[in-house]
C-alpha cells in the first residue's frame, strides 16, 4: 500500500511526489550513519590501545 502526496503548480503537471515511506528511510540513514561513526571510533580506539600495547612491551 504506498500514499502518495502530490504537488502541482496549475498546469497539470505534477512537480514533486513525497513517498509516506521516506521519513521511515531517513531514520534509518541516521542511525547507519551514527552506528558507523560508533564503530569508526571504536576501531580507532581499539588499535591506538593495542599499538601503545605493542610500544610497551618493546621497551
């Protein structure tokens, strides 16, 4: 079942279609995009502990 909102500007012809199932979308480009960043840091994170690790144990 898809709804559709449609916009004309009196000629007939139609300028922009809105999709009900893009607001759902963008939430969920959202949340990739801050559990990417989560994890980018994370690995970050992990490999900085694990050099200084390696730093350490060479001295």
């Amino acid at each position: 079942m898809s709804h559709q909102i449609r916009f004309s500007n009196g000629n007939g012809k139609h300028q922009h279609t809105i999709h009900k199932g893009e607001s759902h979308q963008m939430g969920g480009e959202i949340f990739n995009a801050a559990l990417l960043s989560f994890g980018l840091i994370f690995v970050g994170w992990a490999l900085g502990a694990l050099l200084l690790k390696i730093q350490g144990a060479e001295e």
